[in-house]
C-alpha cells in the first residue's frame, strides 16, 4: 500500500471527495462541504482525514469528539471509492485515525452503524479491524434498522 498517503484534508480535496461520497452513498453529497468547513476553519474539534492515490483523493475519514465525555471520539463517517475497495485503503484510514487520536492522548473511538443486512459487510469489516459490538439499540435509525455501536480502546 506505499501507493497511497493519508493525510489531513484540505480545501482543495473537496471535490474529489464529494465524488467519493456520491459513489458510495454514504450521505448526500452536497452535505460534504458544510461538513468540512468548520473543521477547516478551526471552529469545531475535528479529525479529517483523506487518502490519495496518484495525486486524487480516493477516501476519508471523519472523527469528532463526543460530547460530554473525557478522551471518547467518533468516527462518523468512513468512506472509500468503490473502485478502491479491497485494497486496504478503508483500514489504513482507520488506523490513521486511531494512531492521530492516540498521538493527541484520547482514549476510545466508536462507530456507530446499521443493523440492516445492507450493512453486515460493514459490521464485519469492523469486527476485522479489532472493534467490538458493544450495543445494539432495535428500530434506531427506523423501524427494523437498529443503531448498533462499536468501540475500540485507543
């Protein structure tokens, strides 16, 4: 994997990255910029992270702290280009995540996600990564989707 860096986000990713969204659906993709921006700006605790491959951004990661907690974040939002997948870009941002957070003294990440069977790829790909399922919360998201929540001590 020497063929990609991961670094913080800039302004000038925004785009590539809004086509990282739109591909994967993670969320709509006009969200991504009011998203970012106050992180960009410094106005609000954020870990932003982009993965770049021949000079492009192919994926992110989005980590902020919870509130009302001491050291506890979460990864909100994981993303890599479907024509990525498999290559190991989706863990490698995670791990920088994690390796930021601990460098910065913090002290766990969780992830929160789908209980659908859309979503049991992602659930496994966590339990892979060494996250465990901590809690399950029925009909969260909406009737028959439950929230279920990850964690890993940093």
């Amino acid at each position: 994997m020497t063929d990609m860096t991961l670094r913080p986000t800039e302004r000038g990713d925004l785009a590539a990255l809004e086509q990282v969204v739109q591909a994967t659906g993670l969320f709509p993709s006009e969200m991504l910029a009011e998203m970012l921006a106050p992180a960009l700006t410094g106005e609000r605790a954020a870990l932003w992270l982009s993965c770049v491959v021949a000079g492009a951004p192919v994926g992110l990661s989005y980590a902020e702290p919870e509130a009302l907690t001491d050291g506890t974040w979460n990864l909100r939002a994981l993303a890599v280009h479907p024509t990525q997948h498999g290559a190991g870009r989706g863990a490698a941002l995670v791990r920088a995540t994690e390796d930021h957070l601990r460098a910065a003294g913090q002290r766990l990440l969780i992830v929160e996600t789908s209980g659908t069977e859309a979503f049991a790829p992602v659930r496994r790909f966590y339990g892979k990564i060494g996250y465990s399922e901590e809690a399950r919360i029925p009909g969260f998201w909406a009737a028959g989707d439950d929230k279920v929540i990850f964690r890993k001590t940093l």
